[in-house]
C-alpha cells in the first residue's frame, strides 16, 4: 500500500445500545470516546468507547435505527463484531488500492456524522471481512455541521438496504 | 450480445454459495436460496470476478440480486469488453 491503513476501531453490532453502552462501560471499564450520533446514510446509532490509557482500543457500537438498516442481517445471525475500521490519508487512493489487490468496495464515500463529515466507504476483502475506511483529512471547505451533509442519500446506499439486511 | 452460458453461471453460483445446482434457477435470488444474504452476496461477486475475469463496480453488486440479472450484466461487459 502506497499508504499505511492506521487501525480506528472495531464495529460491533448490537440491537440494544443502551444496554451494550452500559456493559461496555461498567462491565468491561471502557469510556464514551464520543457519540451517540444517527447517521441517516447508514442507518444506525453509534457512539465509540475506549480505554483512557490505551488510545488504540477502541470500539463502535452500532444498533439500527430501522428495521432496513444494514446491521440487521449481522444481528439476525448472531453477528457481533463485523468490522474493522481503518483510516486512510486519502480515501479514494487508499479504495483504488484495495480494488487492484481483489477487494470489493462495496459503498463509495459517503459523509459520516460520526466524523465530523469526513467521508467513510466499504469494502470486502477477498479473506471475506468488512473493512471501513475513514479518510484522516476533514474535507474542504469543511461544512459546518457534518450532520446535514448527509440529507442525500447515495443511490449506492439506498439500494444496499435490502441486499445488507439479509 | 456476447452469451453467458447460463449453464456455467449457474455452477458457478451454486459453488459460491455451496448449494446444489439444481437449486439454482433464472429467477434464483436472495428471496429463494437463503445462502444468497449479505455475507453471500459478497463471495459470490468475488467468486463471479474470479471466474469470469471481470470486475464489478458497486452499482453493479448492488443491482446483481437475481440470476438473470447476473447473466445480463456479465454479457454487457463481454460484449464492451469485446468492442474495445
């Protein structure tokens, strides 16, 4: 890779968030990092938690908001963790790459809440794991609230519903 | 128009999503072979790149939910890749 993929998180999957929060911080001693947000594009609640002294683990728990969001077909099949999440100086690079090495993107970029409207895509590893990206840059001109970015929801997302329910 | 053996696509399903051939149909879908989900999905596009050496863009695999409509893309890009 002609950048390195610098480790974000893990993505868990759960269909109570406030139950999963709960555990996640007096279970297993973890803080709220940042969030909650609801990302309109993906479909989902979502904060990340971490440990204070160890900057690397963290994690994003993701519960649908509706019955078409995309963690539904996880969920259904028991399916905790299903992700993992990468940040990228330059996105659409870093998704050419992975193209040329037998990955499947499966979402082009998309603006995130949860990032301040940085941009984040999918892909499918040809080891059949997905794998988030997330572009290290705030796009400029940066908007003012990352959250009405995401008003428009790309054709590719929209028709990804009923396919990443199952 | 260049022609896919439906034959051939259809084994090539079946073996993507470890099911019989005989399971699979024109009409095939997610609706109809419940290996066909999300998960599914993914491996078989892999497995249909793989085998036709072709690559798919994600208009593409998302619209890819049915048999027919498989067979009808892949064509399309047989018969572009054949114009070149």
């Amino acid at each position: 890779m002609s950048q390195a993929l610098k480790f974000h998180h893990l993505g868990i999957a759960v269909a109570d968030f406030g139950q999963a929060v709960a555990f996640y911080t007096q279970a297993l001693g973890f803080d709220v990092i940042s969030g909650p947000f609801e990302d309109p594009i993906q479909k989902v609640k979502l904060c990340f938690l971490g440990h204070a002294a160890q900057s690397r683990s963290v994690v994003e728990i993701i519960c649908p908001l509706h019955c078409d969001s995309p963690v539904n077909g996880y969920l259904a099949k028991g399916i905790g963790a299903y992700h993992v999440c990468y940040e990228v100086a330059r996105l659409e690079e870093t998704l050419g790459e992975l193209r040329s090495k037998g990955c499947l993107v499966i979402s082009n970029p998309v603006p995130a809440v949860a990032f301040g409207g940085r941009k984040i895509a999918w892909c499918f590893a040809p080891t059949r794991q997905v794998i988030e990206l997330v572009e290290s840059q705030t796009p400029s001109p940066r908007s003012p609230d990352g959250a009405r970015e995401t008003g428009n929801v790309p054709q590719s997302i929209e028709g990804a519903a009923e396919l990443w329910m199952r | 128009m260049t022609y896919i053996d439906m034959d051939e696509l259809k084994a090539a399903i079946a073996s993507a999503l470890h099911v019989p051939v005989d399971q699979v149909a024109e009409d095939s879908s997610g609706r109809t072979i419940p290996q066909w989900d999300s998960i599914g999905h993914m491996n078989l596009v892999l497995a249909l790149e793989e085998r036709f050496n072709t690559s798919f863009t994600v208009e593409e695999i998302m619209a890819m939910r049915d048999v027919a409509t498989i067979r009808t893309i892949l064509e399309g890009k047989r018969s572009s890749r054949a114009g070149k």
